[in-house]
C-alpha cells in the first residue's frame, strides 16, 4: 500500500460516474483524518499520472511516512502475508521483484476472536483480466468461509483501482456476482476510514511469483495466509451469481428462440491475447464445418467472426453482448462450448457447462487443475521468429499457423461428447 496526500483539492470520476474526493492537508493535522489517502502502488501511479495532465505546477500526490500510519491507536490489523514499506522498495531501492512469500497463518493473526462481528477491508482487487478476477474470487470465497467459522457476521468491503482503470465497472460487476463481498467501492481510502475496519488485507502485493508453481486459487490462499492443501479441491470452484442481472429483451427473445430450435454450442474462437486466438481464416472454416456437423445444435457467437454466413443454425449475438454481465448471462444458458484461453470457460466453470478449450500455453494443467467440467486441447506453437533482433517482425515469421492449422473438428466433438 502506498500512504499519500495531495497539494491541491480534486475529483476523480470513475467509469461508473463515482467521484472520488481528494482534499489538500490539513495541517496541523492528526494522522487518523480524511486527508490522509491509502491506496495500492499501481493505482497511486494513476493518480500521479492524472494529476500530471491537469497542472504538473500545481498538483502533487506526496507520499508519508508509512509507520506514523500504521501505529495510529486504531489502524485495522494486518493479515495474510505483510507488504509493509512497499514504496520505499519499489522507488529507493528499485527493487522490482521485492516481495518475500513467506508462510503465514492467518489463524494466528486474527486478535478480536471474541468479537461476533468483525469487518475486514481489501485494498485492491484480485486480478485485471475478466479470467484472473472470477478465478481469484473462489479464494476470497473460500477465506470469507473459514472465517464465518469463527465469526458470526463479517462485513467484507472491497477497494478497487479506479483512478485510471477503464475495466473499473467490469470489474466491479464481477464482483457484484460474489454475495460475500458487501460493498465494492473505488480507491483510494482515507485513514481515518480505514480505521473502522478490524483487519485489512493488502491486496497491493502481487502474487505473480506464486504462479510459477501454483494455481490461481492457491496462490492467493498462500497469499492469505490459509493453507491450501487443506482445502478439499470441490471447495475450488468459481461461483457467479446472476440472478439480479436482467437481459434486454432482444436478447432474451433470441435466446429463447434458439433454445425453441435445439440445443445450444458457443463457439468462442478469440481472445484479448492475440496468441491465444485462433486466426480468423481458421476460425471461419471450423465455425463452417461446425455448421455442417453438429446439426443438433444450434452455433451460438458473442464475436463477429464472418458477417457473411447466414444459415438458419448460426445466430450471432455480437450485438447483444455489450457488458459481462450480458456475456455470463449467455454462457450460462449454453449447453455446450467451444473456446480459446479466455475468460469463458471460467465462466462457464461456474455454470457447470461442459466446454472444450484450446490451450497455447504451456501450464495449461494448472490453471484448470480444479476445473471439472473443462477438456483442454494444447496446441505447440512451431512458430520461429528468423530476425535477430529483440523485435519480432512479421516477415521474418515463419510457421505461425501451422499448429492451428492442425486443429481437428472431430476431435473437438468426440471430446464435447464424452462429458
């Protein structure tokens, strides 16, 4: 976490139209007011970045001392792995890659077990991706659960980056799937709020270091301090929880109808990672051979992939899926899927809908490792790069289709008919 105040008064809009209110210091001032910001590293670079374009003059986002703050009489106690003088690291000493994993117990961290309600603040999400967001959210479900067996009531409040986060209400959306969670809010957060909260968890330390070895999900219980080999793998799994969400009616209509028709199969071929996608010329000829094998199905996409197939077992609902929870929605009413490394089936873990997915990454194994309705196919990039040069130039790339090209349709179906 990064303790900061700034020069001047300023309000920062979220993506959802939430203003965040920043107040010059007071001073002479005690430590525990509302002038005093907490917030995690990247979002304070964000922040430095906006003040920076409207009057680099002007306004200044200042860093304090953080053990002034952290000794005030009520600051909330600390749990999971402590991340303490976390801007001193980054920016003194320049260390990249600072952060020690050392094991704690979270058990033996908690001080107000007499207590019946406690209330617990995160200080930034856990993940950026749609994928790394729902994944993580079962670790936070299941440390939400461990803890309801010692406390009778926990508010679990959540502070999301938001001061330069476009993702801000897609993120947030997500979060509104999880009904542990009691408010989702934006950061940055004051010292003197904080200080009503009995623990805090800081979610400014990045796990990315455990990930070499470990899932998603056991990672950030690592990162909690809560012993993952001692949760029962059918504990982790994704929960999303829709039923507040209401479709347009365009939507509800084509899905309706399609379901009036046959059975339906998503077919998902692309991903925000363009490695991961499978390239469009291919795409378009399996989602052709789709049409003509499965024709108990009806193909369902959320993705423009050739606006110029029209056949009576297509639908394209690229138009009517606008926001995640559109997309959720969808997914959750398919029969079956077929996907690249994406968020879907993620998603549609939490359905519990059978999904073939299409692997280019080598650690494949772990991020499914819990994931029980999921059949991967790896695909072994052949691709070789002839320049010389840090680089890549596409002229001197060689091979890049050849793994895609080798994808077979009917090993995709025999693998959706064995669920």
């Amino acid at each position: 976490m990064i303790f900061f105040r700034v020069t001047q008064n300023i309000n920062i809009k979220t993506t959802d139209g939430t203003m965040v209110y920043y107040y010059k210091l007071k001073s002479p001032s005690e430590y525990e007011n509302e002038t005093i910001y907490i917030t995690t590293y990247d979002d304070f670079n964000d922040i430095k970045g906006i003040f920076s374009r409207v009057d680099k003059t002007k306004y200044f986002a200042k860093t304090l001392n953080e053990s002034n703050i952290r000794n005030i009489p009520n600051f909330p106690i600390e749990l999971g792995i402590s991340n303490i003088d976390e801007y001193k690291k980054r920016e003194e000493l320049n260390q990249i890659d600072f952060f020690e994993y050392k094991k704690v117990d979270i058990y033996k961290q908690l001080k107000n077990i007499k207590k019946d309600e406690i209330s617990i603040v995160l200080i930034g999400g856990v993940g950026n991706s749609i994928s790394e967001v729902i994944a993580s959210c079962t670790a936070l479900r299941i440390l939400h659960k461990k803890l309801k067996d010692i406390y009778k009531e926990i508010k679990f409040d959540i502070y999301i980056n938001a001061s330069n986060n476009s993702y801000y209400s897609r993120d947030k959306d997500i979060y509104k799937t999880q009904d542990y969670i009691t408010n989702i809010l934006p950061l940055s957060i004051n010292s003197k709020k904080i200080c009503e909260y009995d623990y805090f968890i800081d979610n400014s330390l990045s796990i990315n270091g455990l990930l070499d070895n470990l899932n998603i999900v056991d990672a950030w219980l690592f990162r909690f301090g809560i012993d993952y080999k001692k949760i029962n793998e059918f504990e982790k799994y994704n929960i999303l929880d829709i039923s507040k969400y209401k479709p347009l009616n365009s939507l509800y209509l084509k899905i309706k109808e399609a379901k009036q028709k046959g059975k339906l199969l998503l077919f998902h071929p692309y991903s925000a990672n363009i490695n991961k996608s499978i390239p469009q010329a291919i795409a378009i000829e399996l989602l052709k051979e789709l049409l003509l094998k499965v024709e108990d199905y009806i193909i369902i996409s959320t993705l423009q992939i050739d606006s110029k197939i029209k056949e009576d077992n297509y639908i394209d609902l690229s138009k009517e899926s606008k926001s995640i929870n559109d997309f959720m929605y969808i997914v959750s009413l398919m029969d079956k899927i077929i996907t690249t490394d994406t968020s879907t089936y993620h998603i549609s873990d939490a359905f519990m809908i059978p999904t073939v997915v299409i692997f280019t990454d080598k650690k494949f194994e772990n991020k499914i490792k819990y994931y029980k309705y999921i059949k991967p196919i790896f695909l072994k990039d052949k691709t070789k790069n002839l320049s010389k040069f840090i680089y890549e130039n596409e002229n001197l790339t060689i091979n890049k289709l050849d793994a895609w090209k080798k994808v077979k349709l009917n090993k995709i179906i025999k693998l959706l008919e064995i669920f």
